[in-house]
C-alpha cells in the first residue's frame, strides 16, 4: 500500500450528512461528499493487511478494494475508475445504497474504525463524470444475437450493459411508465436523488441498449413469443411479493404494504399525479411502522417529509447489543444496534413488543394493540426465545401502519407460468451455476433468483447471467 501506517495517524471519516432540520425540508440526498484532499487521507488508511478480507468476503460483486485505495491515494483517479468499473457497473448505485458489508469486514475494524470504504467508491465515480472519464462503450463488433432482459432494476440494467458490450442486442422490457425498476420507484430520493440514475440510461442507450417501457410481460406478449423472437432471455423481475401480518384488524382502512406508499412518493417526486382513492399520506398522522430494514427506514424518512404527526417504529426483537457477540464474530456482518439516517430524522423506537391485533373505528384504524416480549438468549449471544409477559399489553395510537417485515420472493405471474419454469422451495427461480433456469435459454438473476436482497448482491448476480448467456449464444 502506498502508505501502510496512514491508519495509525488519520482517523475515518464520511461526508457530512446535511442537518436534519434542512433534509427534512425536501427529498435531496442526505449526505454530503469530502473536500478536495480528504479522500486521499482516507484512502491511505487501508492497511498492508495481507489478506483483503474486505474484497474476498465482505463485497458481492468482488471490488478490488485495495488496488483503488492505493491509487486514489496516489493520485491516479482514472486507474482506480478503470478498476472499479472492472467489477462493478455503478458504482454511482453502491456508492449511494450500499450498506458496506466491506467496511464491516474491513481488517481495520477488527479493533478500529473501517476504511472509508462506500465514500471513496462514491467519490471515484463521481470524479471519473466530472472529469468525462465515463463515456459509452459500444460493441465493436455484433454477434446478431437478440436478447430480452424482463425488468430493468439493478441486475436487469447490469445484465444489459455486459450483454451489449458483447455485441448481443439487448431489449429491456418493463412494466412500469420509466426505466429503473426499485431504483427508479423503491428507493427514496433523499437516498439517490433519480439523476444518478437517468445519466447512466443514457450510457446503456448509447452503448445500444433498447428500452420499452409500459410493457407487461406476460400480458402483453407472452413467454412464448420471447422464446421465438429471441435468442435467449434474462429474467430480474424483483422479489416484490411482501409477507402479510395477518392478525385480527388486518382489513381496516390505513394498514398498508410499505412498499406502495414509497412507490407513491416516488412517482410525485418524478411529477406523477396518484388518483384520489389510492392516496396513501402520512401527513399529521400518527404512523407506526412494523419491521426493520432498509423498507421499514425509508418508511420513516417518508413519513417524517410529509408531515406525519409522530413515526413509531415497533420492533418485536431484542434490542442489539453495542458490540458483536461471541456468535458473531468478524468478519461478518456485525447484529450490532445501529440507527439508520431517517431514525436519526425523529422517531419512537420500541423494541420486545408483538403486534397482536389492529383496533380501529367504523372500518378506520385508530391503533395498535401489542404485547411486551421478555427475552432469553444464550450465552453466546445467538438467537434467544421469547415468551409474553403477563398483563402488558396496551394500545399505540395509530392512524397510519406501514407492515415492513420483508418479502416472499418473486410474483409468480403469467410469464413464469408460461414458461413453465421451476422454483425453489422458497418461491425463487431456480437456476444453476450458469444462471440458466430449468428452460433452455432462460436466464434469471438478482431478487428473482435470491430472493430480496442487496443492489451490490443483483448487480453482481445481473453480470453473473450475462456471462452464463454469453456462453450459451456463442458456444
């Protein structure tokens, strides 16, 4: 490393998230990059480690973390660019979204703080735009093979762009109005603002990549039809089928999906209008929201932007420990207590509480009936049992729940039964190690094949399956 000891004098640090107080106000991004020079000081503390944990366990799509350390701090912005892009499509995506397993994995944070690992990455993609070291690179020469990717989320939009720098034409099918999938409509703004997106659409374009939009699958055109007209197809519909609470109370008016609310706010953001009926807002109402995650965060982020007289988010666990327990050690990804930036924007945070039943008034929702849990946990810190304590339950007004406890796997919808493809025995596209499904020439990759999961985890499985059709078209 070109400074080996820079972790001994130089502490980590990120760049500044904007005031609560001002973020709150709008949907821009939360935080704030590093100053000229900083990034340098930060890159020098990777340590001569030996064994880049960070890159070997810690990161999905295998960043060669280490290698771009050393040359950002050495000045060669483009080189570390070049070898960034080697692994990761958008970085820009990651740098944004990513929950940093690498940082947790880091050698350093065995008994210090991480290199800075997801604001360098950031701010090396960021860099290589500014200075147009980004530009599109188009097959030199085509294969004429024709390829459909159904879905254009983070594994569809990364299985595209491998495909057509192969030579292959690629047509991206989605069901929505716009291109992007959980990036264009399942992240919030104030996570990555829809610019970050469209610039790199406008790569895939030039590069050869079609688009059609508002197309349902399926629905619109069978599977069918894509095995005739197509060489091969990828599936990356998403996981999007989300698990139920299904408990007394459930039907009444204002206990909703996480995930349609978000879409919502998304869509007002982009200058969509969402019809009267379906409304969903938090605005002066009192929201509680069931499950953690990056869903149930984005929820109360929402919820604080528009208004909502009081967030609540009701955990039936544990509260986490400070520091890793014994059976968890590193390198994994530490079950520490952590705040995510929208609880630090202004919420309740109850933990070792059950949701029982849904009370509510001529059809309307007015609270939470929950009892308190008491938590037995081993030794070691593993999983524990709970039983509920006796004459503890009570009532959290509520207006508004958002039901954020994760998600089932992918719909299993008119395209999949057409195909006739097999799942796996938690509803996932089954595929083997070329990410080919049970059909010949059917492809699938990200959530529809994982289950859900990281953007870092669909975009390294979306290269994985266009690798394995790559194969197929040409051997």
């Amino acid at each position: 490393m070109g400074n080996p000891t820079g972790f001994l004098g130089i502490k980590r640090k990120n760049g500044e998230k904007r005031h609560v107080n001002d973020r709150i106000r709008d949907y821009k991004e939360f935080e704030n990059t590093l100053l000229p020079g900083e990034l340098e000081k930060q890159a020098s503390r990777c340590m001569d480690c030996g064994i880049p944990t960070c890159h070997s366990y810690g990161c999905p799509v295998k960043n060669r973390i280490p290698d771009w350390n050393h040359l950002i701090y050495r000045g060669q912005w483009k080189r570390a660019l070049m070898i960034l892009h080697s692994t990761n499509n958008f970085p820009d995506f990651t740098g944004r979204l990513c929950p940093a397993p690498c940082e947790t994995s880091c050698t350093l944070s065995i008994n210090n703080e991480a290199v800075s690992i997801r604001q360098i990455e950031k701010q090396i993609v960021e860099k290589g735009w500014e200075e147009g070291w980004i530009q599109p690179q188009p097959a030199p020469v085509k294969t004429g093979k024709r390829v459909a990717v159904i879905g254009s989320g983070p594994a569809g939009l990364a299985a595209a762009q491998q495909l057509a720098r192969k030579g292959h034409d690629v047509v991206v099918f989605e069901r929505e109005d716009r291109i992007g999938g959980m990036l264009r409509y399942g992240i919030p703004d104030f996570k990555m603002e829809r610019w970050v997106l469209d610039r790199r659409l406008q790569q895939l374009k030039a590069e050869g990549v079609v688009f059609e939009t508002s197309v349902d699958v399926g629905v619109d055109i069978s599977g069918r039809y894509l095995l005739r007209t197509y060489d091969a197809v990828v599936i990356c519909i998403g996981a999007m089928v989300p698990k139920n609470l299904e408990i007394p109370g459930r039907e009444l008016q204002g206990v909703h999906y996480a995930m349609p609310f978000l879409i919502q706010q998304n869509r007002r953001n982009a200058g969509g209008t969402i019809p009267e009926p379906e409304v969903i807002t938090a605005k002066g109402k009192h929201v509680v929201v069931i499950g953690g995650g990056d869903t149930g965060s984005d929820c109360i982020g929402t919820s604080i932007r528009q208004g909502a007289a009081s967030v609540t988010h009701l955990y039936y666990q544990d509260i986490p420990p400070e520091e890793r327990p014994l059976c968890n050690p590193w390198p994994q990804r530490p079950k520490t207590f952590k705040t995510s930036s929208s609880q630090e924007e202004g919420c309740n945070r109850v933990w070792r509480y059950m949701t029982k039943t849904f009370v509510g008034e001529k059809g309307y929702l007015t609270g939470v009936k929950v009892v308190e849990l008491e938590w037995t946990r081993p030794a070691d810190g593993s999983r524990g049992t709970y039983t509920e304590k006796g004459n503890s339950e009570k009532i959290i007004p509520a207006d508004l729940v958002f039901l954020s406890i994760g998600f089932q796997h992918c719909e299993h919808g008119p395209l999949l039964m057409d195909l006739k493809l097999e799942f796996d025995k938690k509803g996932n596209i089954k595929t083997d190690t070329t990410m080919m499904t049970t059909v010949p020439g059917v492809f699938a990759a990200g959530d529809a094949e994982l289950g859900a999961t990281l953007v870092v985890d669909a975009i390294f499985r979306g290269r994985q399956a266009a690798e394995g059709v790559h194969k197929y078209l040409t051997t």
